[in-house]
C-alpha cells in the first residue's frame, strides 16, 4: 500500500530546502568579505596599537613642451586633458584621468587618495614641471580603509552593497532555519534572545 505524503509535509519540505539552498549559496557569496570585513574589525578596533609608520616617497618628471598649451585653459576643479593625464602616468606613474584638479595661477594639483594612503601630483603651468608625492601607510590601513569604503571607487562600492545584501539574505534564511528546528532545540531562543539583549544593554549602559 503506497503512503500518502500530506500537503502540509510536503509544503515543509519545499521550504526547508529552499532555506538551506539560499542560506548555503549566500554563506558561500559572503564567506570571503564576511572574513575580511571581521579581521578588518578588528584592527579598526585596535587601530591605536596596531598603526604604521607611514612611508613616503617623491617622483619627479616634465611634460613634452607640445602639450604645457593644454594647460593654459584649464580652470575650476576641471580635471587634466586626457594627453596630459598620458604624460604624467609616464612620467610618475599615478593614474590621473578623470580626478579633479586644482587650477591656479601657476600649478595644477590633484590630489589622489587612495585606500592605505595618499597621493598627489603638482604641474607647474608654465615649465611643466611634474612633482609627485606618495605615501603608504601599510597593508593594514590599506584593508581597513577596505572595511570603510574609502578613497576605493564605484566598483568596491558597488560591492560592498551585494556583499551586505548577501550577509541580510544569509542572516535571515538562518533564522528562519533556527525558528524551523527550535522545538527539537530548547536553547536556541534564550541564546538568539542574548545576542539581542546583550549588545543593547552595553549600548545603553556602558556607551555614553
């Protein structure tokens, strides 16, 4: 005689596998940044004792005569010719292209943040004088500055939001797989109820 499978428990069964097939394929998304993200808190946490001596470094070059022209024009925060950015990615190897720059009188200046540092590069409009600067602050600024979001550009922004959404789809399909099993499990809810309570009452107590 064959068993007859109610709907109710074949319902269940269609939605705990969904459960488990999002929760596993969001952890695995996730797994990396998630570890990422939580050493780089970490070091944010300690970042008094674990700060670097930043080093600092000065390139120098100049400009092909047939191109300080392209530089009599510019003004505002307009950012460098393309055939300018060229010459100076040769000459001190800092991409410029695309980055604001500071017109005065007699320099162009662009600053160039990066993640784990700074960088600019300074033209002289009339010589065309090139002068660079370079500071590294370590590898540690540099993921922690990862962690922040920045000075790192539209692509790592742009990550960070698929990353968080993947950790809220594996946070929630967790706790829907913990409310799924809980009666065979009577501690789960005291210790979800603490992972609550917990950094709440530190927030209102000890955080002033």
């Amino acid at each position: 005689m064959t068993a007859v499978v109610k709907p109710k428990r074949r319902w269940r069964g269609w939605y705990l596998k969904q459960l488990h097939t999002w929760h596993w394929v969001s952890a695995a998304i996730s797994l990396a940044a998630m570890l990422l993200f939580s050493v780089t808190g970490i070091t944010l946490n300690h970042a008094g004792s674990l700060s670097a001596k930043p080093v600092t470094s000065e390139r120098t070059g100049t400009l092909p005569k047939s191109l300080l022209p392209q530089l009599a024009d510019g003004s505002g925060a307009a950012p460098l010719p393309s055939a300018v950015a060229d010459a100076v990615a040769a000459a001190v190897e800092l991409d410029a292209h695309g980055s604001a720059a500071e017109w005065s009188d007699g320099e162009v200046y662009v600053a160039l943040p990066r993640p784990g540092g700074d960088a600019w590069v300074s033209i002289d409009r009339a010589s065309g004088a090139i002068t660079a600067e370079i500071t590294d602050r370590g590898w540690i600024s540099y993921l922690n500055d990862l962690h922040k979001g920045r000075n790192t550009g539209a692509a790592w922004f742009w990550f960070i939001d698929v990353f968080a959404a993947a950790c809220i789809l594996f946070t929630l399909t967790g706790l829907l797989l913990l409310q799924l099993h809980a009666r065979h499990r009577p501690s789960t809810w005291p210790i979800v109820a603490a992972g609550l309570v917990l950094p709440a009452l530190l927030a209102v107590l000890l955080i002033h």
